[in-house]
C-alpha cells in the first residue's frame, strides 16, 4: 500500500509542476488531462509494438487500487468536510430553500430524465441498456460532484450569490444521488420494485440520519476545541473528526458524505468564530486547504490514468456522446428551466441558469459509484458512459465555466 501511494503522489507532483510550468490549467483539470494524454500516449505505443512493459505496470498499479472504495471510504470524507469547512453559513442560510430544492427534488428528478432518456436512446445507437440499469446510470451522473464544482469555481470568477447555490447544491446533492443509487442498486439485487414507503424510509434514515449526525459531530467537535488552545491539538481534532465519524456513520448506516458536509459547517462557522485563536484558525486553514488540494490532484490524476481499464467498443463511444447530450438536456430541464422561470424564487442574477446549466460538473464520485456495480456486460457500459460524461464534463465544461459565467452573469474582478 506504501509503494501505491508513493507511486500515485509521485505521478500527482510531476504532473502538476509540468502544468504549473508549462500549461497553466486549473491544477485538477491541467493534472488530469495530462495522465489521460499520458494513458491515451500508452495505448497508442503499446498498440505499435512499444512500450508494452510500461503499459502493463500501470494497468497492474491501477488495478491494484479500488478506486471505488479509495475514495468513497477514503478521500471522499476528508474532501467534503474541507469543501464545507470555507462555506459561510449565514450567506448560504439566505439560499437554503433552493440550495433545498436543487440538492433533492433536482437530483430525483434528473435520476429519472436521464434514465428514461438512456432508456429510449441506447437501441438507436445499437446497444440498448435495461431500464433499471438506465435508472442507476441516472442516479450516479446525476448529483455535481463537489470536488470537481468547487475546485473549478474557485477561478470562474461568479457572482458570489450563484457561487454559494452551485457550492451549496453541489456538496449536498451527493448525498441524495448515493441514497437513490442505492435504493436502485437493491432493486437490482432483490428483483423487487421498493414501495414508496420504503424509498421514503431509506431516505429518511440516510438522509436524515446523516444530517443529524453530522450536526450532533460537529458541536461534540466545537465543544472541544473551545476547551483548549493548542492548534497541534485542535487540527489533529478535526482530523479525528472527519475519519472516525465518517467510519461511524457507515457502522449506524447513515449518510457520510451528508455528515461531513454538515460537521464541516458547523466547525467551519461556529467552531472557527467561536472556539480558536487567530493561530490556531490560520493552521486549520492552512492544513486542509493543503490537504485538499493534495487529495484533489491525486484523485484527477487516478481519473486520467483509468482509462487504461476502460474498454469502448464504437457502440459504446456512441452511446458516451449520448450520454453527455442527455446529462445535459436533463441538467437544463430540472435546474436550468426551473432557475429561468422562477427567478424570484431563486433570487440569482439574471442567466445564472446557464451557468448552474453549464457548471453542473461530475467527476470521481460518479465513477466510483459505477465501478461499484456487480460485474457484468451492464456494468462495463454504464462505466464506459460515466467515464466518458466525466471527461467531457471536466475538461470541457470546466475549462469554459469561466468564459460562460462572463458572458451569462458577469465575473468578479
């Protein structure tokens, strides 16, 4: 595990000093794009008769690292918490209901476009795909990914009102998408339709339970750190926090992800105002604005580097084109409509709703959710479909989030 890890921190730090040096990218898209060239660069060779040896170490690497229990047992928890950590409490609370409506009823609704959508257009491109794997397709693509979101948004230059509904939604929507993507997954496994009242219940008790517990974590946290002034102590706190109360919530089956998001608000509003000195706040800053730019390059480096493992058949390059067309389409009828339509409601500026439209970014939680599906010929295609919405969404769409902010909205500075 040692070597893994050095390999993969290795790879991260050269590709980032190249972009940095050489491209100028935002580091998670310049980082992952280079290890796709670099993948892509492989096969290619290997294809030639060259480079054969080196093609295979880095397949047997990535194969030796489950990426899907890596980062939602992993990453995942330390990410969330430090993109919660920066989040105003009191300027989001002014946006809650649609951060609210977006987060939950937005989600279930694209799970549902988007399934029926692959549903109806996997046959024309001559692989169709069954309607409950269609759903689960829909159900992992269609929550932002918070780590993608809010790592592009940092140079997109929003307004700050829109800049806290897409961080906002963003951190919350996963939580949602990971429970009906594992309400679907049950279905899938049990051969039985849930009843309403059971999809109801799971969401209520990972959903709701995750909420609680991260709220109940958060001011057990604040509570310590107001009892002492040692900002070694106080980090190594927040630390233990975020790790053991994620291992916690996986033991009493509540959402993780939702629980950290919210003990990184409390912590980061209450817990930084109230309960640490002007030292201890500047290291906490320092440590997990560090530790999540780390996690953030290595996670889009291990993105770039899994095509290795992917397989697209034509059929299969075809229905990824679909995919990002539907995801899309879905994206613009259940946030983008509803944002244009309702603009009292939403309170943004006007032609946020291209930008919420456009920003809607996917990145490692989609694909980690579908590497999780049982194996099979379903499997290989709904991994194919992620993975190509995944590096359409994050080297195309964030590569000009800036440019369709400007242009919708305006941009600050």
């Amino acid at each position: 595990m040692l070597d893994i890890a050095a390999v993969c921190l290795v790879i991260t730090a050269l590709l980032a000093y190249l972009n940095h040096r050489f491209v100028g990218m935002p580091t998670a898209i310049g980082v992952m794009a280079a290890a796709l060239a670099l993948s892509l660069a492989l096969l290619g060779l290997d294809a030639l008769g060259l480079a054969h040896g080196v093609r295979q170490y880095e397949e047997s690497l990535l194969r030796s690292i489950d990426f899907s229990s890596v980062l939602m047992q992993g990453m995942l928890s330390l990410l969330l918490f430090a993109g919660a950590l920066h989040v105003d409490l009191s300027e989001l609370k002014a946006y809650r209901w649609p951060v609210g409506a977006l987060a939950v009823l937005g989600t279930m609704l694209s799970t549902a476009v988007v399934g029926l959508g692959m549903w109806l257009a996997m046959p024309l491109v001559g692989l169709p795909l069954p309607l409950t794997f269609c759903l689960l397709f829909g159900a992992l693509i269609s929550p932002t990914d918070p780590i993608a979101v809010m790592g592009i948004l940092k140079s997109a230059g929003a307004p700050k009102e829109l800049e806290l509904v897409i961080a906002g939604e963003s951190l919350f929507n996963d939580g949602v998408g990971v429970v009906i993507f594992a309400l679907l997954l049950g279905m899938l496994a049990s051969g039985l339709a849930p009843t309403a009242g059971q999809g109801l219940q799971l969401l209520a008790r990972e959903a709701g339970g995750g909420l609680l517990f991260g709220l109940g974590l958060g001011f057990l946290t604040f509570l310590l750190l107001r009892s002492v002034d040692n900002y070694q102590v106080e980090v190594l706190l927040t630390l233990a926090a975020v790790t053991g109360g994620y291992a916690l919530a996986s033991k009493l089956h509540v959402s993780g992800p939702l629980a950290m998001v919210v003990a990184g608000l409390v912590i980061g509003n209450h817990g930084r105002a109230l309960a640490m000195s002007d030292t201890t706040r500047r290291y906490v800053d320092m440590f997990w604005e560090l530790l999540d730019e780390i996690l953030n390059a290595v996670l889009f480096v291990l993105i770039g580097m899994e095509v290795l493992l992917v397989t697209f058949s034509l059929e299969e390059l075809a229905s990824a084109a679909v995919a990002v067309v539907v995801t899309l389409v879905a994206r613009a009828l259940t946030v983008g409509l509803p944002v244009a339509l309702l603009p009292r409601a939403f309170v943004l500026p006007r032609g946020s709703w291209k930008v919420l439209t456009w920003g809607g970014l996917r990145g490692g939680i989609s694909v980690a959710l579908a590497l999780s599906l049982p194996a099979g010929p379903e499997r290989n295609t709904v991994v194919a479909l992620t993975y190509g919405v995944v590096v359409f969404s994050i080297l195309v769409q964030g590569l000009s989030i800036g440019r369709v902010t400007r242009r919708a909205v305006g941009a600050r500075g």
